[in-house]
C-alpha cells in the first residue's frame, strides 16, 4: 500500500544472542536456554517480525541484565498483539528489558518505538494499545505524515511508570514528532481517536525530518479525556498552533498559547478567537513564551515593565530563528528603558534591544546579558554616546552596543557604500569616543578594513 512503512522481510529464523561476558566463551550448551525458548516461542507468532536478546553483565556497576528488542509487524492487530502478550508469559525466565518497534532501523519515517516491559511478561493492554498507536501511524502515513511514534505508556501505580508525576496518574502517555504543524495536530486526532480506554498525555514537537531528536521549540501537548470532542477543539488549537507557530496546550476545556511575539497578545485575531472560545464554553488565553527556554521563574514583572517602556515594544522570544529574544522600541527613550530593565532583572539570557525609531538609516542594537554588573549612570552614558554616534556619523550601516560583565563596548560597523573619507572621519570620531573613558572597548569594522585594525585605541 502507498506510503506503508515497509515488513522487516523474511522472519529471522534463530533468536539473536549478544553475549558480553566470558561465559560466551565457556561453552556451557545450558546457558541462557530458558531465554532461548522465550524467544523462540515468540517468533513463531504472526505480527512478530524478529526477537533479538542480549545478556549483559555490567559487575561491578551493576547485575546481569537479558534486554529483548522485538520488532513487530506495523500492521499488527489487537488480536495478535493479545496472543503475544499470553505467550511472553507463558515462560518462566528471566527478562530485564522489552523494547518494541515497528521497524529494524532507527531514524526510519513511521517508526514506532517503545520499552513496553520491564521482564519477559508483557501486558496485554499495553500491547493491543501499541497495535492501535501503530495503525494510527499507517493511517497517517497514507496522508504524507513525517515522523514518529515513542509510547512511553500508562502512568501511575497502576501502570508501568510509577514514577511520573502524580497529575498523570492513569494517563497514557505518547511523543510524537512531525514535520509540520498540521501533521502533528493530525496525529493527535488519530491517537485520541484510536486509544480509547484511558485518558492520554499527548507530547508533539515538530523538527525539519519528524525526528524526537531535535525539536524545535514548537510543541503541542494535549490532556485529554476519552470522550472529548476535538471537532470544538481543533478549529482552535489549529489557528494558534499553525499560524503563530508556538507552543500550544490543550485540555477538555481549554486551549492556551504562549507566542513567540509580544504583538500576538494584543491582536484583533486573539479576541476575536477568545470571544469564540467563551460562546463555546471554551476558555482560550495566551502568554509569551519564556524569554529562553531554560528560564524558570516568575518574569511576569520584567514582561509588564517592558510592555510598558515610552512608545511601546515588540518582544520576541528565543527560537529556531533567533537564539536571542529580542525587544524591538519604537523610540530611543524606549530603547533606553528597555536597557535598564533587562540589566537589572535576573534573567539568563542574552538579549537584543533594537531601537527601532532609526529604521531606515542606521541600524542600532544593544546586546545585554542581566546583572551586567553596570551600574545605571554608566548604561545610560554608554547608551547615549552610541546613540550619538549612530545619529551623527555617515556612511554606517549599523552601531552595536555590548554591554556584559562589567564592561561596556561600541563596535561600528561601515556600510558597503562608505568611501574612504567616511572611514576617516569615522575613525576620527571613534578615537574620541575610544579616549573619553566611557567605553571598555572601540571597533570600527566593515568598508575592506582588516581585522587587525578595527580595534580603535
């Protein structure tokens, strides 16, 4: 069938055995025979494409383990993946690990992964649910889906991850990694829809090839119960997810947002979709997104102070695109306050402050890494004397002022344009600059000039 994940081919026919000890060597045709049987009672299943087993043993650090991998027929059914399950633990023998996949390969489009047990019994519900999670992946596929499947499984005591959080408890928990926002809204449709028997902990994260491995910062997670209707949900969840390109997460009843812009949480869209969400008992509210993503903390104050700075802000958060959030004024008195605020909070990042007003000419930022250990007099000189130079200077294509541990430093950069009389003057002024005490360090770059000499005295 079109876009269905290929079968592994011919069934292996004799049990895998990686052996890293010296008893592979000790020629004992006893050893590991329980393990084999296990294994070979399996094979003979249809939906199982291959069992491998390893035994390991980590003394001193740690014991013997036997690791299984199975790898199952993506089109396994309930029925058969039932039958699997009373066969493991038909056998009496020791089994320290069963990893489950859909495919031979890591990184293959499609593939379903999962440790579904931690001896040789595995759980029939936990693997008829892996059936269903893999027949959604197939239905998906057909539809050009890019990505995949890691079922972490039921949480709580009476499942087998004990130690999730307690607000998880009975939740079936799954990862899932696409390439595009719609296809992952997609994929949570298909896994509600297919594993109905407990309440589900959807985690989406959307990278360029669908991997869990690197995601960017565009995440959808969802709670939901068994019988929420998604139909009153999704035109929601797809408006904010797709278009403002964020995180978003979806409960029965709500659907909350952190965007990536400042300009999002005033737009007419956001009312308008707040006021459609209260028409449909749907409670629909948006944030913006933590300035990186390793801020913890309440930063609400610094966000307000912000937002509040003479001619107002644009804030951007860290992304893909842009390593650094952003705060762009739209005046040089804003740009100054900005400044301040982001020098005296205890935020980690390092952020730019773009004085916007100068659009069209110079471009001007500040670079600033919080608690610069730069007392306030010191910023607003250092701020005003760049400011200086970008107004009153020719031929500069932008002005950078640094501002970090302790110091301050104005780096000018000529526009491709500048002759060689700008270079001069530029020179000149910034030797000046250089002399009055109120910069760590002076640069003059761009124009041809060698690295050498663009470190003004």
């Amino acid at each position: 069938m079109p876009g269905m994940r290929a079968r592994a081919g011919l069934r292996i026919a004799a049990t895998t055995m990686l052996v890293i000890t010296a008893l592979a060597l000790s020629g004992c045709a006893s050893w590991g025979l329980s393990q084999r049987a296990w294994a070979g009672s399996l094979e003979k299943l249809d939906g199982i494409e291959s069992v491998e087993w390893k035994y390991q043993n980590n003394w001193p650090s740690s014991g013997i383990r036997y690791d299984a991998q199975i790898v199952v027929s993506p089109d396994l059914t309930p029925e058969q993946a039932a039958e699997i399950a009373a066969v493991s633990c038909a056998h009496a023998t020791k089994i320290t690990q069963v990893s489950l996949s859909t495919t031979e390969g890591y990184g293959e489009n499609g593939r379903v992964d999962s440790i579904i047990a931690e001896d040789a019994c595995i759980d029939e519900d936990a693997l008829v649910r892996f059936a269903h999670v893999s027949s959604a992946m197939n239905e998906l596929l057909e539809r050009g889906y890019v990505g995949e499947f890691y079922v972490d499984g039921v949480y709580g005591p009476d499942g087998r991850l004990s130690e999730a959080p307690a607000d998880l408890d009975g939740y079936f928990g799954l990862r899932a990694g696409a390439s595009g926002e719609e296809m992952l809204i997609d994929a949570l449709r298909a896994i509600h829809t297919r594993v109905s028997d407990s309440r589900l902990a959807f985690t989406g994260t959307v990278s360029e090839s669908g991997t869990l491995l690197s995601p960017t910062e565009n995440t959808l997670t969802a709670r939901l119960s068994p019988d929420t209707n998604l139909d009153e949900l999704f035109p929601f969840v797809s408006t904010l997810f797709s278009g403002w390109r964020h995180s978003v997460a979806v409960t029965d009843d709500t659907v909350a947002v952190q965007v990536s812009n400042s300009l999002n949480l005033e737009s007419q869209q956001l009312r308008d979709l707040i006021a459609q969400g209260d028409a449909s008992g749907i409670e629909v509210s948006a944030t913006l997104a933590p300035f990186t993503g390793t801020e913890t903390g309440d930063h609400s104050d610094v966000l307000a102070d912000l937002l509040a700075v003479p001619g107002g802000v644009a804030i951007e958060a860290s992304s893909s695109t842009s390593a650094e959030p952003q705060v762009h004024a739209n005046s040089t008195t804003g740009a100054r306050a900005a400044t301040q605020i982001i020098a005296a909070s205890d935020l980690r990042a390092t952020f730019r402050i773009y004085d916007d007003s100068g659009l069209g000419t110079t471009l001007f930022w500040v670079a600033i890494t919080p608690n610069a250990a730069l007392q306030g007099e010191r910023i607003t000189s250092a701020f005003d004397a760049a400011i200086a130079v970008r107004n009153e200077l020719a031929g500069v294509d932008r002005v950078i002022l640094t501002l970090t541990q302790g110091t301050a430093k104005l780096t000018v950069i000529l526009g491709p344009g500048a002759g060689a009389d700008s270079e001069t003057i530029a020179r000149e002024r910034l030797t000046a600059d250089a002399r009055g005490g109120i910069f760590d360090e002076v640069r003059l770059g761009g124009n041809n000039i060698d690295s050498v000499d663009q470190l003004i005295e």
